[in-house]
C-alpha cells in the first residue's frame, strides 16, 4: 500500500498546485516537528494536508481571498485563517527589492508576530502574472518571523519564478539553502553561535 496515496489524490485534483515530490517533502518536513508551531501562507486544498501532519499542535494561515477563506472554513471547521492584504504587484518586485519598510506585513496580529514559529510554509499570494501581488511580501516577512524565531524551517514554493526564487535568495540567504524538491526550496534557521 502507498502511503503517500492521499498526497497522490491531492496532486490530481489540485492541479496547477504542487507536485507530488514537493508536497511529501513538505508533510515530511512537518511531521519531523509535530506537535509544532506551524504558519502557512495561503490557503487551498492542501490546507488539510498540513493541519493533519501537525495534528496537536498549532497551525495559522494567512490569507487575503475572502472566497478561499470562506471555502476553507467551510470545510474545515475551526481551522485558524487570518486574513490579510497585499498592496503590491508583482511588476514592482525589483523596485521593492531593498524597501523592508514596505515590506514588511503591518497586519499580521500579535499573536504571529510575536510566536516562535517552527516551519513557515510560503505558497501565498499569486504570483504568475504581472497583476497578481507577488510574494515580495510574505517572503520578506516569513524571513522576519524566522529570525525572531529559534530553530524553524521555511519552505517557499516556485522558485523557478524570478520574484520568489530572488526574494527566497536575498532573504533567506543561500547558506541556509538544505534542499530544493522541484520548485520548492527549503531554507533553514538555527540559532548562531553567537545567539
Ligand atoms: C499558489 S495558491 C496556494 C496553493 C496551495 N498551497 C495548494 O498547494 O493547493 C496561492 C493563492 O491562490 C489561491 N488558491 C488556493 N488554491 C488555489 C487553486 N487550487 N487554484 C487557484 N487559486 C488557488 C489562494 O488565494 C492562495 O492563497
């Protein structure tokens, strides 16, 4: 019996989503952590995947479709969706580049803000073409809360795309690079020696 069969599933009704080699690596990476503190940019018919591989622990998402949120919680009841906004576009990647003070997501409630996250999946807002908002946004922030936080993996979905594979680059930082399944890289941040 295949295991994975249900991420198989996934796959074939969610298409245009991840592939199945990304989503295993991602629930791996999860459930290597769980019961754990879990942030996941954007909603879809993956969320299940993720509240069930952190099955006991905490998971957020955080949303800007009013459709997706209501779908979401429709079917998942009790599922913790923050909604948020994005004011960019994808065209002003380049110039937004070095501007944290508009990067950075100011709506983001304390409660987020103030966690330390163990993984932040980023798949959130679209970003395939010139008038969606691009991912500037929640990668430069989801570096942020990694930062704050002590021992967290961030795994950020289509770098094969200029803005995420870019902002991934200059926010995460190659170093911190552990693998990359396909499209999706997987970045992680331990506590320097430092402190
Ligand atoms: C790349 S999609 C997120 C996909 C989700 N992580 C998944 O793997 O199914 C980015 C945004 O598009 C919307 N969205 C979610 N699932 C979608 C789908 N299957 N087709 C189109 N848009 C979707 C939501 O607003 C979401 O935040």
């Amino acid at each position: 019996m295949d295991v994975d069969q249900d991420l198989r599933d996934l796959v074939d009704a969610n298409p245009g989503q991840g592939s199945f080699e990304e989503y295993r690596h991602l629930r791996n990476a999860i459930r290597a952590k769980a019961p754990c503190r879990l942030l996941v940019f954007g909603v879809g018919k993956d969320s299940r995947f993720w509240l069930e591989a952190n099955a006991g622990g905490t998971t957020v998402f955080v949303e800007h479709e009013p459709e997706w949120i209501r779908v979401t919680r429709e079917k998942l009841p009790g599922v913790d969706v923050v909604q948020v906004s994005y004011d960019t576009r994808r065209t002003q990647w380049k110039a937004l580049m070095e501007r944290r003070d508009r990067l950075f997501m100011e709506d983001l409630p304390n409660r987020i803000l103030s966690t330390n996250w163990d993984v932040i999946f980023v798949d959130s807002p679209q970003g395939g073409s010139r008038k969606r908002p691009g991912r500037m946004k929640s990668i430069y922030t989801a570096s942020v809360l990694a930062r704050r936080s002590t021992d967290v993996d961030v795994l950020v979905h289509d770098c094969d795309r200029p803005v995420e594979a870019s902002y991934a680059h200059r926010y995460l930082g190659p170093e911190r690079l552990v693998e990359q399944v396909h499209r999706l890289r997987h970045y992680r941040l331990r506590p320097t020696a430092a402190g």
